[in-house]
C-alpha cells in the first residue's frame, strides 16, 4: 500500500511539474486607454506622483498597472494556464482616433489597438484586424449578451455577407437614460409654492414675448403619469379651457413685472389642472407626478429671470445655461434639450442624426422641418433673454464654470451624477436636481396628429469610439497570445467581468463576514456596494466624480460594459432624488424611449451606432462636404440657430429642403438606407 502511495504522490508531482513546465510567458502589448495619458492601464506620473496608496492597502507608482489590470493578469493567467504579463507601456495616451492612427502602420508592433468603431471595422475588412465572429466558441459570454441585444450585434457588424465583426463594444451604461433636465428646485419652490399670492420688493419686468404657444390654446389632453410618490400610473388633464395657454396669456398682457408673471403661471397651474397640485405646484416640474411641458418651462424662465433678486439676491439671474458656454460638444446640450421639449427625433441618435420612421427607414434628422423649427423656437427663447447671456456670445467667463456655487443659473441638460455633485458647493436648503422629462407631442405613428406623452432619445447603446480590436499582425503564430485575448474579451462580458470593468478588483467591494457582495438594488438588479475606503478615495482624489477615479485610479471603465450601479453611489444625494423619480417613470412605462432591439413599430428601434458600409460608399460619404461642415465638431447650424436664427430668412421647410438638395442629404440618407437594409437582411437571415 506504501509503495502505490508512493507511486500515486511521485505521478502527482511529475504532473505538476509538467504543468509548470508547459506555462509559459504570454505578454499582450495593450495600445489601449481611453483618450489621455492618465487613463490608460498603468499609472502615469501625473497620478502617482511618489507614490499613491488606495483602499486595498497597496501603494502604486508611476508604470504600475492600475489594480483593475493588475486583477485581469491573475483571471487570464488561471483561465489559459499561462503567466499572463500585461504591457500597458504601448498606449500613447491618445484618443482612440489618434491612438489608432499612431498603430495602423505598424500593427505588428501592438497586440490590441483602440479605435474609433468605424475605422475598427474598415481596416478589419481589409484583413489587419482580427475577426471575432471566427472566434465565437471562445467568446460565449459576448455572443450570449449579443443575442440578448440584437442591435448591440448589428451595430458592431461590418460585413453583412460574412457576419464579421472586429471589436468588442463599449458602454457608457446600457440601456438607461443618458441626460436629462437639471433644475434649482430651490428657486422653482420659492416661485410656484406657498397659499396666496406671489409678492417681492424688487423685481424686473418681462421682455418683450418673441416665443409663441407649441401646446394647444384650447381643449383638454390627457397625460399618463406617475402617481405622487411613483408607485403607481395615473391621468392628469391639461384643461386649456380652464384658463387657457400660458404662453398665449402672458403674450397678450406683454411686458409686465416678474411678480405678475408669477402669479399669472401659479393661476394657470391651479385652474388647468383643476387644482391637482395644491400649494406644492412646483410638483408640476420636480414631482413623481410632473407633467410639465415647454411651453409650461418657457413661462417659468420668464419668471425665473424677472426675479433674481428673490432667487439669488442679485440683479440677474441665468435662465437655461449649458456646462460650457464656449465647448461645442457642451452647447449643443441646449439644442439637444429644444429636441425633447418640441418632439424632434435624430438631435440625439445613436448615429449622426438618424431615427428608424414608422415603416423601419432610416430618416436625417436634418432633412425634416419640425428639426429648424425647433432650434428657431430655441432662438425665441434666447431673444427674451431665457437662454445666458455667455451662451450667445460663445464666452467662457469666469461665472459660467460657476453658475451653480455663485447662484447664477437656473436650468440646464446634462448628466446627473456629475453635475448634482455640485450640490456640495450649495447652502443648505439649495437643491440642484433632476427632473421629469417633459410632455411633448411625438409622432410615433400611433395618431396621425401626434401623441402627447414623454419621449427620450438620450438612451445609452453602444458608444461610436474606443474601440479595443485585437492586431492581426501582432498575434501572428502565437496561438496562446490571441487566446488569451479573446479570453480577456470574453470575460469583459461575464457577470463578474462586467463587475470588474466597473468596480475595480473585491478589495474595493464591500463584502460580508462569508465573502460574498454586500449589494443594493439597482434597476431591479442586486449590485455590489462599494468599500468605504473606495467611497474616501473618490473624494480625496476626485471630488466625487465617479468616471474620473475609476480611470485614472482604479484602470476601470476604459471600455466594455460600464454599470452605472457604481455612480449612481456616488451620486449626490440630491442627485439620487431626482433620479428616483425618473427611474420610476421610466419603470412604470411613462417615460418611452428606443429600444436596443428591431422592435415591431420601427419608430421605437434603437439606430445601430455604425452601419456596414461598403468601402466606395464610405467615401461617398466622406466625400459629402457641405453636410460635413453644417454639423461638426466646430460648427453646428442647429447650435447656429439658437443663437442666430434660421439663416438667409429661409422658413424650416426650405432650410430642410436645402440639406437634402443642395447638400446632398438625399444622398446620404439613400448611402445609409442601403447599409441598414443589408443589416436587417443579414439579421433575418441569421434568426
């Protein structure tokens, strides 16, 4: 018996010693980051300086990978069976377009390169990338989420002969509201709320009415909305013959004092809605049960602005602002906004400008008239002095970075979590935070007059860039390298993975005496609750900006799936308040919004973020010039119309006609008409 034991042990340890002598070293050089030297996989100087010492007790220098990377080495490395060494060092600290075109010429030299999506797929069609749907037995976890999320899969297909695709996808968060409207609830109380009459010692007067009525001016029409503390769905009427349009009544008085403005909106509120919201009218806009509309939003700017010396104690007050009154990317925010208050689709699409209509085509957005008048009502509002006065002058002053702290501006459209942690810049009682996304007459095929209801566009999906594509060239011959990248992407998208990409490694996950998650629910989902020491470190070293720490810190969030389970801890707490609301409208089906998936009426179906485009059509594309320079990055007409107005004194009509003809927006839409419809052949095909 001795000697058989003896046998079994030495057999045992002959096997162990193979199985050290058949690892091997694998490194994977990552040309990856997300768009600047501080957020790449290993810490740059910048952020640990000497040293910089985080929640799970360890202390990072300058080249460390960050302990998200530092965790994925350890799964790769059991998962394959080799010892996994990830090279950060690649990254030039670029965005993904730059990035990418540092490596496209040497390609050899990285293993995994980052890149805008579309570029990703145009070079992996030329055979420089390698194409994952060969690889889908190793990637069951992506294929699975993909066929839970069919227009995930048709955004990332390039060929829609082959199935190809060359990337795995990222999200911002997935399948939630994006932006939404952000209010001083403070002020909207001190102006709506309270028995009696609106009185003040001091007060402006209006300006002249330019913006006229966009809802009825007579008749009633019925609202589904949340009920009072959003458990359940109720209907409120707007009764125009009550009282009748707010707008349309306060135009015909014109200029009078902010203190009649008040009471004119605080009268209008009680008798259109037969008295629903009591002394709390500011429940009207910040409530479970809001039920506001522009036109409702308008008449209270003018309020807003009359009054600054009950609101702010000064002599102005900035009506709608955006975060940066002279970033591009930040003042489109605001024709963005005019898109949910007048039912325009395409201002926020997932593509350019583009929305599936009724009869699932593709549809510019930039073609369609109701997109000009929009932005045109947008410029009546900034003609009344509604919209800040940096705003129309592209200024960047040092009150606009400060409109909040200072008690400058009222109103704006961003994201929640970053901007409600201004509210620690606030006195107490300030309250800076969402609210309901307003009523709007949508065209959703439903009624040929419309559907007055709450529509948003501002839905995550997949994001159009960052891109992480595995390098054909640098794989070549080293099966063990590519699996253990294919392996990385396909743990990306496992439970865990999809935590590890959020959170960062356990040590900054709260957990249980047996080892298990503490968690919270979250979208009808139990997620983790982050560490204490990780909720000390996002304060000490970034102010509470969640997407901040997590890439520069931890190395999490960079791509794949990004769970807005950890933000929404470490939002604000006035923040979460008005979130909760939106959540449950949304939950309870009042607030609609596209779908990631080909839904039955098209209108609801969520734009692919790419198309698979032939490579002559990409350069027709390109080639489209005049619709290139119209909506940039530098210059953007509907941007220009809020400032400025409809150019020339064209109506909206012939400013759309004048995209489609002159340039050449048929083309385009004819360009992009042809990519989606092999998309949706090649789906059906696949069914």
């Amino acid at each position: 018996m001795k000697r058989i034991l003896s046998l079994v042990l030495v057999c045992v340890m002959v096997l162990s010693v193979a199985a050290v002598a058949s690892a091997e070293d694998v490194t994977l050089r990552m040309a990856v980051g997300y768009n600047n030297a501080n957020t790449g996989l290993a810490f740059s100087a910048d952020i640990a300086g000497e040293g910089i010492t985080l929640a799970d007790g360890i202390t990072y220098h300058t080249g460390d990978l960050k302990p998200t990377w530092v965790e994925m080495e350890k799964v790769l490395s059991e998962l394959t069976g080799n010892n996994i060494i990830i090279d950060g060092s690649a990254y030039q600290g670029n965005g993904d377009a730059a990035e990418f075109s540092k490596w496209q010429d040497h390609l050899e030299d990285v293993d995994m390169v980052l890149g805008p999506s579309a570029t990703i797929n145009a070079y992996g069609e030329i055979g420089s990338l390698v194409n994952l749907a060969e690889y889908a037995d190793k990637i069951p976890n992506v294929i699975k989420y993909f066929d839970e999320n069919p227009i995930v899969r048709l955004s990332i297909t390039a060929n829609t002969e082959t199935g190809a695709f060359y990337f795995a996808p990222y999200f911002d968060g997935v399948n939630d509201i994006e932006k939404m409207p952000l209010m001083r609830v403070d002020y909207l109380q001190k102006l709506l709320d309270g028995e009696g009459e609106f009185t003040a010692e001091v007060c402006k007067d209006t300006q002249a009415p330019v913006y006229q009525p966009f809802m009825p001016t007579s008749g009633s029409i019925a609202i589904e909305t949340p009920n009072a503390d959003g458990t359940a769905v109720i209907t409120l009427t707007k009764n125009y013959d009550a009282y009748g349009n707010i707008i349309e009544k306060m135009n015909e008085k014109g200029v009078m004092s902010g203190v009649e403005a008040v009471n004119m909106l605080r009268e209008y509120i009680d008798k259109t809605y037969d008295g629903y919201y009591g002394t709390t009218r500011s429940n009207l806009f910040a409530g479970y049960d809001a039920c506001w509309d522009a036109d409702e939003m308008v008449a209270l700017l003018r309020c807003v602005v009359a009054n600054p010396q009950s609101l702010n104690g000064t002599d102005s007050i900035q009506g709608l602002f955006s975060r940066e009154e002279n970033s591009a990317g930040r003042r489109y925010d605001v024709y963005r906004l005019g898109g949910l208050l007048f039912g325009v689709r395409g201002y926020e699409s997932r593509q350019d400008y583009l929305y599936v209509n009724t009869d699932g085509e593709l549809v510019d957005g930039r073609q369609t008239a109701i997109a000009y008048e929009a932005a045109a009502k947008m410029h009546d509002m900034a003609l009344e002095g509604l919209i800040s006065a940096d705003f129309m002058t592209k200024a960047e002053t040092s009150s606009t970075k400060n409109y909040l702290p200072d008690d400058l501006g009222f109103m704006s459209y961003d994201y929640n979590q970053t901007q409600t942690i201004l509210n620690s810049k606030l006195q107490e009682g300030e309250k800076y935070m969402a609210i309901m996304v307003p009523v709007s007459r949508w065209f959703d095929g439903t009624n040929e007059e419309g559907v007055y209801m709450r529509f948003t566009e501002s839905w995550r999906s997949v994001k159009p860039g960052n891109a992480w594509a595995i390098s054909k060239a640098g794989v070549a011959g080293d099966e063990a390298k590519l699996d253990a990248l294919l392996a990385l992407i396909d743990y990306a998208y496992s439970e865990k993975g999809q935590i590890l990409m959020s959170y960062g490694p356990d040590a900054f996950i709260k957990t249980k005496d047996d080892g298990s998650y503490e968690t919270f629910s979250f979208n009808g989902k139990e997620m983790p609750v982050i560490a204490d020491g990780t909720k000390d470190n996002l304060w000490a070293l970034a102010s509470g900006n969640y997407t901040n720490f997590a890439r520069r810190y931890l190395g999490s969030t960079l791509t794949f799936i990004k769970s807005q389970a950890f933000e929404y801890q470490c939002t604000h707490e006035v923040g979460k308040e008005g979130a909760a609301k939106i959540s449950a409208a949304i939950g309870l089906g009042t607030i609609k919004h596209p779908e990631l998936a080909l839904t039955e009426n098209g209108w609801y179906t969520s734009v692919p973020t790419t198309l698979p485009h032939y490579t002559t059509e990409t350069d027709d594309l390109n080639a489209l010039s005049d619709l290139q320079a119209q909506f940039g990055n530098n210059f953007n007409l509907f941007d220009d119309i809020v400032v400025n107005g409809i150019p020339d004194g064209m109506t909206a009509e012939e400013q759309a006609a004048k995209v489609e003809n002159d340039w050449y927006g048929y083309e385009y839409t004819e360009l992009k008409n042809d990519a989606w419809n092999r998309l949706l052949d090649y789906y059906e095909g696949t069914k």
